[in-house]
C-alpha cells in the first residue's frame, strides 16, 4: 500500500479527532504516503505534522464547487490506493467514487455508500462508542490495525509562543461554544471563577470571535469583591490551535464544554474537565485523556439530551442541564488533582 487518502471536512473537533486514524495507519504502514483533505480554516492543525504528506484544503465558502472540481482532479491525478472517507454527505461520496482509488471506505449514511468497496454502518445512537472507534471501524478492512488516540503535534514556535504563560502553576477555560445549548452559560462561569481558589492565573482561551465573551466574564468576574484579586487574561483569538494545545498541554487542568477544546487536550493528553450540558457523553464524544473528568447536572430530566449536537437555544426555555450544574462539581477535580 503506497498512497493512503484521508477526507474529514467537518468542524475541528471532528477533525482532531481523525487524526487518531492517520496515527492508525502510519503505525501499520509507515512507509506508505499519506494525505488528508479537511475544510479550510482547519488546514493550522497539521502545521509540520510527521505523518501528513499532503494536506489538501476545501474552501467551501468561496467558489466552492469549482473548488470541489480542483480536488477531485487532483485526487484522481494521485491514484490513490486506499481513500477513507470520514463523511456522510453526497460531495465527498462523490470524490470518493470518481476517485479511481483501489479501496475505496465510508460509512454507509452516505448517499454513495453502495458504490463504495467496503462500507461501515456508523452508529451514533448513544451506546458509549467512542468517535475514534467508529472511525476506526473503517480500516478494519485492511487488517488488524492498533486503535491509536487522536494526536496534535505542537510546533517548536507555538511552545516558545506560549512559554511566556507557563512560569506560574495555571488553569485555562474555553467558554465558548458553536451551539447555546453545549455552551455553559457566562453566569455560571462568573460563579464558578468567583468561587474558585486558585492562586495562579486563569487563562481564557477561544477563537477569535468570543473574545467579548472572554471580556465579559473577566469584567463581572473582577467586579465581584471576593475575586479581585484573581489573575484572569483573555488570550482569546491571541493564541492559534497548535498553541492553545500546547498551554493545554501544561496545565493543571482545562476547563472545556463538549467543543473542539476538548479534543485539543484529547491530542495532547492534557488534564481537562468536560462540561455537559444538553449533550450526553454516551453519544461518543468524551475526553480521552488520561486526567478526564465530566461533569454535568445531577438531576435527571426529561428532556436532556435533547440533540446529538446542541441546539441554537433551549427547546424548553429553561436550560436546566446548564443551570442546575454545581460550582462544587467544578471545583472537586481541581482538588482531586492537588491530591496527586
């Protein structure tokens, strides 16, 4: 096996967590050459990744579909052996079977799936399989091959970049996320942080579009009396993936929602709470790290989950999956990890 083509056009998250399938592969065949096709604006996760040959980015939002044409014609002119196809919409079924690949693999809710030479039934039904395991599932056609964890590969720049933060023991939070419902709310931040007792600093991290979010929690945070000594910076949109991962990396613990951050501390085995909202851990979407803590509500409600991936806002108006979250639930693995 020579050529090996990966295609993950979805959102970051979806994407580090593919990157568990090029480990995979380049530990059974790591002589073979291997390319990934991914959305623009996820092309900075494979800045000098060891085992990416190729990266080939689709820009979906300008001229999509003549740029659709480009990559078809340039997978068809790499005469793949094997394609593995990560998505389940009708574009890349289509790259798929014009490929003139070998072996061509996806999951079956794809609308080319009964073209392609092996299909996979992808299961998001809420049974604990992990993303990484569906995924894998994929390549069990080409034989026995070692289910690797998703993995980020930080650069010497972005640790230099972040080495300026890191004098200090700290923690980072991630507040935001794409969808209301997975995203836990700015009061219960505030509240959180408030309560928080935590000497080092508190970094912020996010895309550049939250930074008002990180401004507004550091403003009602340093407000309150009992916070105003707390060290809070908002490194929102200062910070690119590779070295948010990397301050990840060496935290004490990361503070995340069910959102890509998550996935940044999975790739790098970073220490990392998750915070679960409308979302349920059982779709497959949990951290993987070896220090993993979920939290999430302690009530049992009727309505949750009440989406696979979160919704603009609460079916119910209520948000009670968020609200009913304890500052105590928070706090505990702060000081489980002190313990260690």
């Amino acid at each position: 096996m020579q050529k090996i083509l990966v295609v993950q056009t979805a959102f970051i998250g979806d994407v580090v967590l593919a990157t568990a399938l090029v480990e995979s592969l380049h530990e059974q065949y790591p002589q073979s050459s291997i390319d990934i096709v991914v959305r623009k604006g996820n092309e900075p996760l494979f800045n000098e990744h060891p085992f990416i040959n190729e990266l080939i980015v689709w820009d979906k939002k300008q001229h999509k579909y003549l740029n659709w044409l480009f990559i078809l014609k340039k997978i068809r002119a790499k005469k793949y052996d094997v394609f593995i196809n990560l998505q389940r919409f009708a574009a890349t079924g289509l790259w798929t079977i014009l490929s003139s690949a070998n072996t061509t693999i996806g999951f079956d809710k794809n609308p080319f799936s009964f073209l392609f030479t092996h299909k996979v039934k992808h299961d998001v039904s809420g049974n604990g399989l992990h993303e990484i395991s569906r995924n894998h599932a994929l390549i069990n056609s080409l034989g026995v091959l070692t289910l690797a964890m998703p993995k980020l590969y930080p650069t010497t720049s972005d640790y230099e970049k972040v080495k300026v933060y890191q004098a200090e023991k700290y923690i980072t939070i991630a507040p935001a996320s794409v969808w209301f419902t997975k995203q836990f709310p700015l009061t219960a931040w505030v509240s959180f942080i408030s309560e928080l007792k935590f000497e080092g600093p508190i970094y912020i991290l996010g895309g550049p579009a939250d930074k008002a979010l990180g401004d507004k929690i550091i403003n009602e945070v340093v407000s309150s009396h009992s916070s105003a000594s707390k060290k809070i910076i908002n490194l929102i949109g200062e910070l690119g993936f590779l070295a948010s991962a990397a301050l990840q990396q060496k935290a004490v613990l990361n503070y995340v929602n069910d959102s890509a951050p998550m996935h940044f501390c999975s790739a790098v085995n970073a220490p990392v709470v998750a915070i679960y909202c409308s979302t349920i851990p059982a779709f497959g979407f949990g951290p993987l790290s070896t220090n993993s803590f979920i939290v999430e509500t302690k009530e049992k409600l009727a309505c949750r989950p009440c989406g696979l991936h979160g919704k603009k806002q609460c079916p119910l108006g209520h948000f009670n999956c968020a609200h009913s979250i304890e500052n105590a639930q928070l706090i505990a693995p702060l000081l489980q990890m002190a313990q260690h």
